[in-house]
C-alpha cells in the first residue's frame, strides 16, 4: 500500500489542482468570455436609441431646464442620476441669446453613454464638452460622473416683448 502513494499523490496533483485553480481563477475568466460573446451578438453597429421624447424646433431647452424633461424618462430607465444642472446665458445680442449649461450625471459607464447619445440625437442642443469623474467615493459605489457642457442658440423673448413695447 505504501508504494501506491506517490502514485496517489501525482494523481492527485494532476486532477485536484487543474480543477481548484479552475474554480478560484479561470472559472470568473470564462464567465466573463461567455457574456462578452452574448453582449457581442446583441450589439447592432450605428444602432442609437432616439430619446422617447421629442423636443419641439425652436423651444428654448437649456434656459428653462426643458432638457431635463426629455432626458429623465432615459435616466430613470438606466439607473443614471442628475447630480448637478446649472444653465447660464453666456451671450445675447440681436434677438438671440447663447445659453449654455453644466450636466452633471452619476451612474455606470453603459448607461452614461446610453444618455451621452441620446443627448447628441436632440438636433438643437450642441454638447461642447463631455468627461468622466471617477473619485474615491464614487468608486465604492461603483460608480462614475459624467460632465457635460451643453450649448443652445435660443431666441431671445424678452427683447421682442422690449421691443414692441418701445414702439
């Protein structure tokens, strides 16, 4: 019996190890693999989700927080949050005003990005600037910011009500 040992030893190593070091390390690898193929076969090229919502030609969207509205349906629907949404009018002359704004988004990368388009797909607002932020905090949480700086060209109702007052 004694000399079957080292024999039961090898074979040991031989099925016990290949199948631990499966279970603690390659098992997770291959989990992984196996969703990546799944979410590969889903993804359709040039594929971007229009927003539920229409914004109608010519309505002022940044300056009265109308953005907010069209977008939120999307939020909700991906789990993104707003952190922060802070409109200003930048310039205005001739019966037009340049309002722009500071979006700040928390949530995981996908779903940013998922509101990222969505945003892009609104032909009157102009994204001029768009990071991620990833903090301390934010990391235990799993989660990432995303800024946007947002610009619209919007008509300026307060000059023509000056206006036509004047005359």
């Amino acid at each position: 019996m004694k000399k079957y040992i080292p024999i039961v030893k090898v074979i040991g190593l031989l099925v016990i190890l290949p199948v631990v070091i499966y279970c603690m390390s390659v098992s997770k690898s291959v989990r992984a693999w196996h969703e990546y193929r799944q979410l590969e076969q889903e993804f359709v090229p040039g594929q971007v989700r229009q927003p539920d919502r229409k914004a109608p030609e010519g309505e002022p969207l940044i300056s009265t927080g109308a953005i907010l509205g069209i977008i939120m349906p999307v939020c909700d629907s991906a789990g993104v949050s707003v952190v922060s949404y802070s409109p200003e009018i930048s310039e205005s002359a001739s019966g037009m005003e340049l309002c722009s704004a500071e979006l700040v988004l928390s949530g995981r990368f996908s779903p940013l990005m998922d509101v990222l388009e969505n945003i892009a797909c609104i032909r009157q607002i102009k994204t001029l600037s768009a990071r991620f932020r990833c903090d301390e905090r934010l990391r235990k949480e799993k989660r990432i910011q995303l800024e946007m700086e947002l610009l619209q060209l919007e008509h300026n109702n307060s000059d023509k009500t000056h206006n036509n007052g004047k005359h």
